[in-house]
C-alpha cells in the first residue's frame, strides 16, 4: 500500500525543526519513504492520494506516561497532595475487571488518538485479580483502535506503608493502609518471572506493542527488583519505565532510604540507562541534572498532573539546558483529567515562564513539540516522531481553515498556543488510517462511550466503598505532608 500526501505544510520535527510550507509525504507500507517539497513528489502510482492542501502534517505524538485504568474517573477525585489523592485513586481500581480494563484504555485511547497521539506509554496497574493485572485487556483495547503503545508492567515489592514517611503516624494508619496495599505487593521473584511472562505474552511490535517492565517508584521497590527488572529489558533490548521523586515526601523517604537521592541511588544499582524513562522527576537534586545528562536517560514532564494535585515544578528549563532530553505525558485522568496531549504542549510552554528568571531560557514552541514527538519515541527506542524517510509512518493531519491556524502566522507557536485537538482531521499509525475527518475508522465511539458509562456504573458501590474507607486515612497523611513541608496543620 502506497499513499501520497501532497501540498501539506510539514511540520517535520527532525533535529532542525524543519518546516516544508508546500510539501509531500509519501507512505509505503507503514514506513514515511518520502518527505520534501511537493515539487519533487516521487512519481507514483499510489493506491490512495489525500490532498492536504488545506492541511499542516506533523508526527504523532507520544503520549509518555499514563495510567489507563484512570480514564473512568476523570474529574472526580480531590485535588489534594498525591499521597492522599492515591488513597482516594485506589478506591476505583479495587474492583475492576477485564472488562473495565478494557474499556477504560479504550476510552482515553478514543481521546488520545481524535487529538493527534499515535504512541502512548501505559504504566499500567490495576487488579491483582486479573492476570498481568489486567494488562492484557488495556493492550487489546489499544490494538482494537490502532494506538501504538508501550505497556510497563508496574511493580512493587515493598509494602506501602514502608515507602512514604509516615514517622510516628504510623501506628494509627497500619490496619487501613495495609489493607489497600496488600493487593499491590508479591515477592521480588514472583514479580520478575510476571513481568517476563507479561512480555513473552504480549510483546508484538508488529501489533504495535512494546512490553516492558514498570518498575512502580524507586523507594517502592528492593534494589533486587530494580536491578531483575533492568536486566530483562537489558536482555530483551526493550525500554524501562518508573516513577521518580514526583512528591517531596517520596525525596524524603529516599535520603531515608539511601542517604542520597533517588537518581543517585538508581545510579549507583547500574539501573540509569538510555532506555529508562522517568515520570515526574520534580524533587531532584541540582546534581541530578547533570547525572540525567551523562545517562542520557529521559524525565517525562506531565504539567497538568503534577499542577492538578500541587507535586511541584520538575526542573525543564534546567534539563534543556544540560542537555537531557525531555519526554512529555498526560499522566493518568485520575489526575489530569484527560488524555489531551495539546494540553500538556500548551501548558509545558506557559508553566515555566515564572517572573523572575532568565526568559532566554522560557520554553519555546519548537522545545515543546519536540518534547511531545521525537523525544518521547526515542525514550521508547521506537523509530517515529518525526517525518522523514524510514521513519514509522505516524503522523497527523490538521485542518488549518479552523479558528487555530486562521491567519497561519506561525505554525508551530499555533500548534503549541492555538489548537486543542479539535482540528485533526487524519491520524495515521503504522501507515494506518485510525482516524478519517475526525472520525474514528476501527472502532465505534458511542459505542466506547456506552462502554464506559457500563463499566463505571457497575464500579459505583465499590468505589463509593473505597472512598469512604479512604477518608479514614486523610488526617494521618496530611499530618504527614505538613511535616514533610516543615508546617503545622
Ligand atoms: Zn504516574
């Protein structure tokens, strides 16, 4: 199957940021095999032909870091510090089936791809109920769409309560806390031969799947786990995906635990290697940043989670300027609230710019974009992100007789400022067409929604269960984060 894209302004994001104001794209089978100005447009024949002449081309984007489980209770949970919001979190996962999996990753996969992502990491965890956790029905659903995808298997073999420091609270929180966690931890073994199972089962490129391990956070696993996990994907040559220092009281719990930060400590075990991505990375020390640089390691940046529940700032500007290459994610809709990847763009381009400091330094358009295409693809080792011959063919298509790019004075500062998803048109993945007018071609979207409605609806007295119980643990662990910040409650 061949396809010509003709007369298209590319937005090419390659290392230069190159822009084609009238160009071709040229698909051949699932690879780009042609990108140039339109006048040297190979000859054809082409099985299909889209005239893109009202159109912007760019990659697709790559969503590096979410939870698809979260995607039933969008906009519900409190906006309160993580390690309260996640009690309250754990509540919708506790009696969640396949089904429900399933049809959650279906639903934030609808909103990802109708707003212009063909890649997403899913840092998955759900119910050890279900085999892998549930995995497997997320990656079905994906596959069903036509979402490429990166599924980390999360793990953990520390129980919960001896991972965040609770001090002297302890105590009055063990039975409730143990009972919520104590359907999260298993031994370092159990957990490594799972994690190479789930990767044997699932791990299809050619489905568009990439397996990995997912180790949870570092101070939630033993160095024995850490080190298992990194060998496997060393091994299998696949990427690696963990929490780092997202929360204050996580930066503290790791001096705790290691006497020196959580990068340091990962450093030190041989586990900071170019194929490690980690989310969040707020609360690290200046030296890190340098330590980031010489591993060549990838921060995943997720700027509406991290405000959504007051995590902190990670240190972007900082990054950029090292040198360290910066992925950009949703995060899960339990903190976010959605899949939206124009939302982190536009706010990785606001958040930074504080009074103050050095606006050389302010993120610009280009800086963002990269961040949401090029950088998040090779975090993942997959082969896209930009259009250019011999890439993936995973691109997007945007309407630009829409509001956003009317008068198109800029493209890039519009694509990061003006859009929010609404005017993609075509969305290609693996030289696939997943979304044609901005409908979806391998899925029916009322049909997903009523899906989603089923699941949630069923889920209710559960949730409402969990909620109640995990009230019962809030004053304890705001005692917590007010220590933590040194202030009384
Ligand atoms: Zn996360």
């Amino acid at each position: 199957m061949k396809t010509l894209i003709r007369n298209a302004v590319v937005v090419t994001m390659n290392e230069q940021n190159d822009l084609i104001d009238n160009g071709s794209v040229v698909i051949d089978g699932n690879r780009l095999s042609y990108v140039g100005p339109a006048e040297w447009t190979p000859p054809g024949p082409f099985d299909r032909m889209i005239d893109a002449s009202r159109m912007i081309a760019m990659p697709g984007m790559v969503n590096a870091h979410c939870h698809s489980p979260a995607n039933l209770v969008r906009g519900m949970m409190p906006s309160k510090p993580l390690e309260i919001w996640r009690a309250y979190y754990r509540a919708s996962l506790r009696d969640m089936r396949e089904e429900d999996f399933y049809a959650s990753a279906l639903l934030g996969g609808v909103e990802m791809l109708k707003a212009g992502a063909t890649t997403v990491l899913d840092h998955f965890a759900g119910n050890q109920a279900c085999r892998f956790m549930g995995a497997g029905a997320a990656i079905q659903a994906m596959r069903d769409l036509g979402l490429r995808h990166v599924v980390s298997l999360t793990i953990t073999d520390k129980n919960y309560e001896e991972t965040i420091p609770l001090g002297e609270t302890h105590s009055t929180l063990d039975d409730e806390i143990k009972r919520m966690s104590a359907s999260e931890a298993k031994s370092t073994t159990a957990w490594l031969d799972e994690c190479e199972a789930f990767i044997e089962t699932f791990h299809a490129p050619e489905k568009l799947t990439t397996a990995c391990p997912g180790p949870s956070a570092v101070q939630r696993c033993t160095d024995e786990l850490l080190t298992g996990a990194a060998e496997i994907a060393r091994k299998k040559n696949l990427p690696m995906h963990i929490h780092l220092a997202e929360t204050k009281a996580q930066a503290v719990m790791g001096k705790q635990l290691y006497a020196t930060s959580l990068l340091q400590h990962l450093g030190s075990i041989g586990v900071l290697r170019p194929n490690l991505s980690l989310a969040h990375s707020i609360w690290i020390e200046p030296t890190d940043i340098e330590l980031f640089a010489k591993s060549g390691a990838t921060p995943v940046h997720n700027p509406a989670s991290n405000l959504r529940i007051g995590s902190g700032l990670a240190p972007v500007k900082q990054f950029i300027s090292a040198g360290v290459t910066v992925a950009l994610g949703t995060d899960g809709a339990a903190s976010n609230d959605g899949q939206n990847m124009f939302d982190a763009l536009r706010l990785v381009a606001l958040i930074h710019n504080q009074a103050g400091t050095d606006f050389n330094e302010w993120i610009v358009p280009a800086q963002a974009l990269a961040m949401a295409t090029r950088n998040g693809a090779r975090a993942f080792g997959l082969d896209a992100g930009v259009l250019a011959p011999g890439k993936l063919a995973d691109l997007v298509l945007l309407r630009r007789d829409t509001p956003a790019f009317t008068p198109l004075n800029d493209v890039m500062g519009q694509l990061v400022f003006c859009e929010n998803g609404s005017s993609v048109d075509t969305v290609i993945v693996n030289g696939e067409v997943v979304v044609e007018s901005g409908r979806l071609t391998k899925v029916d979207e009322p049909e997903v929604l009523r899906l989603a409605e089923q699941a949630r609806t069923r889920l209710d007295p559960s949730i409402q269960r969990e909620l109640q119980a995990a009230r019962t643990l809030e004053p304890a662990l705001a005692e917590m984060y007010f220590r933590v910040f040194g202030k009384r409650q």
